[in-house]
C-alpha cells in the first residue's frame, strides 16, 4: 500500500515539477538539464554544474507556491551554485516572499516526511 502510494505521488511530482520547471526556467532565463524525481530523506531539490535537477517527490504535497519555492530555488542555483547574497539576489526579484516560503517549508517540511 505504502508503496502503492509513493509510485502514484512520484509520477504526480514528475507531472507538477516538469510544468513548473518549465515556466520558472523562462522567468529565469536559465536552460535546465534533466528534472529528476528521487527519494529523499533530508533534502528537497539540489541542482548539479550540469544543469540536472533533482527533486524529492515528497514536495508533491506541499502547497503550490512552496513548490514553487523549491522549483525556483534550485534554478536559481544553475546561476549561483551557492547561498551568496548574489543568490537570493537573484531570487528576490521574481519571488519577493522568498523569506516566508523559505519558513513555511521549514515548519511543514518534518509532516511531509513519512
Ligand atoms: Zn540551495
């Protein structure tokens, strides 16, 4: 059942992250390599020099804009590959509520983890 479960939320997280991937990539002006779903413990997304990101299928049940937050972080990351102020830099422009999505997905983050 259990795995029944996290088969269907992956291929939904595969579906919401390739369209968002998609408009954030454009608002960014960057050009994304493969958008890839893994099981993750810890982590939500990373980006590699590559341009191949990966999510964590779990941020599926997050709300809208936290996926997008997540989305838009590690795009942002295909520019600045770490948290420098040139970073949120970057981000502030087209996500000026950076700051309260980054929160809100620290304080819900630990209930989408089962
Ligand atoms: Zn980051």
């Amino acid at each position: 059942m259990r795995e029944e479960l996290i088969a269907w939320y992956r291929e939904r997280a595969q579906e919401r992250l390739d369209r968002r991937v998609g408009v954030w990539a454009e608002r960014l002006g960057v050009k994304p390599g493969a958008v890839l779903v893994r099981e993750q413990r810890t982590r939500w997304g990373s980006a590699d020099a590559k341009g191949k990101l990966r999510f964590n299928w779990r941020i599926v049940q997050a709300p809208a804009r936290l996926l997008d937050y997540v989305v838009a972080h590690e795009l942002v990351h295909l520019l600045h590959a770490d948290h420098t102020r040139e970073f949120w830099a970057t981000l502030g422009p087209v996500m000026p509520d950076y700051e309260a999505l980054r929160e809100k997905l620290r304080v819900m983050g630990p209930a989408m983890v089962w």
